[in-house]
C-alpha cells in the first residue's frame, strides 16, 4: 500500500466514493434497493447532494498514486442537506431520474428510505440524543483497513470540528462491527443509546469536543 494523505474531497471524487460506499456497505444497499445494486447514478445522488450542503466536511484519504482508499463525511451544519434537497431541486431531480428507471429500483425500496430517514431524524431530535455535528459516513477500502486511515480521517474531522467550536459529536454504528467500534472507543467516544431501522439497531456513540485554546493551525 502507497503512503496516503487527508485531503479535503473535490467533486470529481463523488463518483469514487459513491462506489466506496456500495463496496463498504453493500449489504444495506441491497437491503434498501430491494435485494439487488442500484444504478452508479442512484449513491452518486445522494453524495452529490451531501457534498455539495457543506463541501468543507468532505474528507478523503488518497494514495500517492491518486486513488481513493477512504472518505468521511462530517457537517456540522444538516440543516443545508435539508435545504438544499428541497431548494436545490435535488428532490425533484431524484423523483424524475426514478421514475425514469435511471436508479434500477421500484417504489417499494423508496418507502423503505424513506421510513428509516423518519426514524433517524426523530431519533436525532431526542433529549438528550442531539449533537452539533455529525460523523455521517466514513469508510475505508478492504485493502486499506488496519492502517489507521479510519482514526486519520476521524482526526481530521476532529480538528475540523473545534474550528468551529463544536462540543458535541454524535455518530451511528452497527453493534455487531466490533473493529468500528473499538476506533471509535480510542478516539473518545462512548455509548448514548440506540435507535433503530429496518435493518435493526444501530449503537449511538457520542464524542465531547473540549476546546484547548491553541490556535487552529498549531
């Protein structure tokens, strides 16, 4: 494996994370599209969307030779997904490119989604369960795990959130993905609950931002 490095994620590497995600996932795709992978176009989609409410929260490791080995999404600010759904015209794109057959899937999939969106949201708005920020997605490629990608990306979304002088992070994960779990266990997170979707529970892990005083550069 070349050396890497955490970059800020340009727009040409929505497509690859789009992918990454499918490959890292792949059992909750097919799960949500109805047992079989969507169209490329379909996770574009939904990071295009994501990327583009706060560029700035877009995070990848790359190789020296240029290719992707992981992503993490970390916005401080959901309430620009939302907006720019709705006011974008991301909504309305989305509904055309499905009823079109560009995403590869029917209307049950969608209900699915959309229920399990609901669900999160609801969870999110919890006493007690709220954040002002977010560890929204974060993977890392098969041959790149145990190199300590996943705790670069986490490091850089940390040092991104105390230059915005959050104090509380709020992330999701399955809890059964023990290796997930014990990153996250270093990094200074700990359990605050559970919620729950279609796929069953997921463990909700909670990290204190203090703020040091140092300058965000030092």
């Amino acid at each position: 494996m070349d050396n890497y490095a955490i970059t800020r994620a340009q727009a040409a590497d929505i497509a690859d994370i789009a992918g990454l995600f499918t490959e890292s996932f792949i059992d909750s795709v097919l799960h949500h599209c109805g047992g079989r992978l969507p169209k490329p176009q379909a996770m574009q989609d939904v990071f295009s969307l994501v990327y583009a409410a706060e560029p700035e929260a877009a995070l990848i490791a790359k190789t020296t030779t240029g290719k992707l080995i992981g992503y993490c999404f970390a916005p401080i600010r959901l309430n620009n997904l939302w907006f720019r759904a709705i006011a974008g015209g991301h909504l309305a794109k989305w509904a055309w490119r499905w009823l079109t057959g560009q995403y590869g899937f029917g209307l049950h999939p969608v209900k699915v989604i959309i229920l399990n969106k609901i669900a999160f949201l609801r969870s999110a708005a919890t006493p007690g369960k709220a954040a002002n920020a977010r560890i929204l997605s974060i993977a890392v490629s098969p041959a790149a795990r145990g190199l300590g990608v996943a705790s670069s990306l986490m490091a850089e979304a940390h040092h991104y959130f105390r230059e915005h002088h959050v104090t509380r992070v709020r992330l999701e994960v399955r809890p059964d993905n023990r290796p997930a779990i014990r990153v996250y266990e270093k990094l200074g997170y700990y359990p605050g609950g559970t919620t729950y979707d279609s796929q069953g529970p997921w463990l909700i892990m909670f990290k204190e931002i203090i703020e040091t005083g140092l300058k965000a550069n030092v």
